[in-house]
C-alpha cells in the first residue's frame, strides 16, 4: 500500500485504486470530477455542510446521493 497527499489528483503519476476526499462538502462535486477524470479507481468522502446549509447544500447532497 502507498500512501500519497496531495491537492491536486491530476499530478500523480499513475491513477490510484482509492481516493480519500476529505474536504468541504461544496468542493466535492469538484474533486470528485478530476477523479472520474483522472481514472481514480474508487473515492472515500468525508465531509459535512450538505443539505443543513441551505438550498446550495442541498443540491449538492442529491448529486451525492445519485454517486
């Protein structure tokens, strides 16, 4: 197993198997793209501010629901 950080998914060399995306719940849509993108095997989401926040929050937690 390797571990790698980093802050952009697009500068590793090699596409992981798994992701772990540990971010505010606004900016998953994002990352989670580059990782589709990039050919990211898998992805872990650990986040909060979904449907709590608002109607912002809230369309974001049905496009997670539809992952």
């Amino acid at each position: 197993m390797i571990w790698i950080r980093s802050s952009n998914i697009k500068q590793i060399a090699k596409p992981p198997d798994l992701a772990v995306v540990a971010v505010p719940f606004a900016s998953v849509p994002a990352i989670i793209r580059k990782c589709v993108e990039t050919g990211v095997g898998g992805a872990v989401i650990i986040s909060a501010g979904g449907k709590e926040t608002g109607q912002e929050g809230q369309k974001i937690q049905n496009l997670k629901e539809m992952l």
